[in-house]
C-alpha cells in the first residue's frame, strides 16, 4: 500500500492556489490568441501576489501589459479591447480598488450587450485579489463581492480550490458576458490537486464538498475551508453538516442548495460580506420563497460585522467569521 501524507499519496504533486491562477490564464492564453492580460506590475514583476508569474515570459510584452497606476484607465482600456474583438484579462490588485473603477463596472460594461441589443459584446475577465484575515487594514481587506452582486449583468466568481481556479477562469474567459474573478488573498498559499487538461469548471455550479443530514452549510471562497473545519468539529459531537460551496453568485445555483435543504432541513451561510448586504441574505430570501417547507428551524447567518476591517489580528478575528463562529451557531440550530 503507498505511503500517505495528510490524506494524499505521497509523491502526490500539489500547486498552490497562486500557481493555479498562472496556470489557468496561461491555459487560455495558449488555446486563444485574442487573451490578453493588463493590470500593475503584472509583466516581469509577476504580478504583487506572484499570479502572474512567467506570463510575460511565455507570451511577451504583446500579449502581457503593465499599465500605470489607474484603475479606470486598466479597466476602461480593458472594457475598449474587448468590445472591438479581444479578451482581456484585467487585474485589479485590490479588490477595495473596484470602487475606483466603479463606473465602468457598474454603468458601462454590464449594460453594453443589453443597450447595443447583442450587437456589441464585452467578452472580459476583470481579475481582483479579495478578502480580509492578513491584517492590511480597512483599505485593503474587504470582501466584496457583495459589491457586484448589486449589479445585473455582471458573472461574479469566487473559487476556493486550486482546480477551480483553474477551471473556472477557463469558463470565466470564454464567457461573452463580462465576469469579476475575486482570488482570496487568504487562499493564495493553500494547496491542491493539479487540474486535468482542458479543466473547465461551469460557472453557476456550486459543489457538495461534504455531505450530511442534519444541516446545511453554504459557504464562498475562503469561508468554505472555515465551513469544512467547523463541520468536522460538529462531527466529532454528533452533528453532521453538509457543506456546499457555491462558487459563484451569478450565476446563483440555488437547486444544489434546495436539493441540499431535502436532507438536512436546517441551513447555515457562511460569508466574509458584511451581514449588511451580504449575499447570503439574497440566497435565504430565495430559500424563503422556494424553499420554506423544506425548513425545521430559522434560517442562520454568519457573516461579517458591520465595521472597518482592524488591522489588529486579535480584532480582525472579531469581525471576520470564524471556525468557533460557526459551530456555536450550528450547535444552537441543531438544538432548536
């Protein structure tokens, strides 16, 4: 029998959640000419969370441009690109920094394909690095996905493994619709299996990632490792959750998680957004007009406060979800 290393054979080859995201552009970028990537210190600096890493090198400065430091400018270039034929991939290093760019984000580019009556699409990826956890502060550790998620027109992914990263930027490029990739700044070091070629991850698919009868937790990007965590803790006492990640809020794939809600009856979400305009307050509200009698028990949220991310780690810990978090909410609605 081979040897095992925390669950994997050994010798098992693993890539970080940062390779992944190299790896699935240069994917497409090989299989489409028309990929192009833009953003700050993406080319030969490899990108300031190193997910650019040996682009330039393989595509040159033709295909791979650094850009001043604008958001509006790598956004609205981006947004011109695509419009007369290209694809680009834009990144916003900071995803605090879409408020930055927001016009073209909200006003323009979602609303191009509707206004133009399909004359005109806007075939682009606009990458963002996302999430709190590393003490950078209020400027630079918002999850925002929420943000988008106000606006129709936009695809919004979050993928938390390696191979969905991978497979999911590959649906995300060839998408005709304009999709914001969020990368979890928290996630960038975790590790997982290489994806197979020609990876592609449908986007508006969500995925049970532990199955269990008694609750039902529902969880984006770095939250789905906390979700995972906490319902193996629930496990040991009795308890056993299942965990399904959404992966992406639009498309929202609501029927995984009804389908779900049939054998536990009881549902927890779990998101870094503040509570205030989170996402999981739209996905109970469906489960509410679709889904009620499924029900056992209320509905739960555990989700972010309604504060400015400290930089303190003792105090970001109190705003964000954690572990401890979760399973204090699932044992009070396994109990109800």
């Amino acid at each position: 029998m081979a040897d095992v290393i925390d669950g994997r054979p050994a010798g098992s080859r693993q890539i970080t959640y940062r390779e992944a995201v190299a790896e699935g552009i240069a994917r497409e970028m090989r299989r489409d000419p028309a990929v192009v990537c833009l953003g700050e210190d993406i080319g030969a600096a490899g990108g300031v969370f190193k997910t650019t890493v040996g682009l330039r090198d393989e595509f040159g400065p033709e295909r791979v441009w650094d850009t001043p430091i604008s958001e509006q400018a790598i956004v609205g270039a981006a947004m011109g690109a695509a419009m007369t034929g290209m694809r680009p991939v834009a990144e916003i290093m900071f995803s605090d920094f879409l408020a930055c760019c927001w016009d073209y984000l909200a006003n323009e580019i979602p609303k191009v394909r509707y206004m133009t009556g399909g004359q005109v699409t806007v075939p682009l990826v606009v990458r963002t690095a996302n999430g709190g956890g590393l003490g950078f502060g209020a400027q630079h550790s918002q999850a925002t996905e929420n943000w988008a998620f106000t606006i129709p027109g936009l695809k919004i992914a979050a993928p938390s493994t390696p191979a969905d990263v991978v497979g999911m930027m590959a649906a995300a490029v060839r998408s005709d619709d304009p999709v914001v990739f969020f990368e979890h700044k928290g996630l960038l070091a975790s590790k997982g299996a290489p994806p197979p070629p020609d990876h592609v991850v449908e986007l508006g698919r969500a995925a049970v990632l532990r199955e269990g009868g008694d609750v039902t937790l529902v969880a984006l990007a770095s939250m789905v490792p906390v979700a995972l965590r906490a319902a193996g803790i629930l496990s040991g006492e009795g308890i056993e959750a299942e965990v399904v990640d959404l992966r992406c809020l639009v498309p929202l794939d609501v029927s995984t998680v009804l389908a779900s809600l049939t054998r536990t009856s009881r549902l927890v979400t779990v998101e870094e957004n503040p509570y205030q305009g989170g996402w999981g307050g739209t996905l109970v509200s469906v489960v509410a007009d679709e889904g009620f009698g499924l029900l056992d028990a209320p509905v739960r949220r555990v989700a972010g406060e309604c504060v400015p991310l400290p930089f303190a780690d003792a105090l970001e810990q109190r705003v964000i979800p954690t572990v401890d978090k979760v399973v204090a909410t699932v044992r009070a609605l396994a109990a109800y």
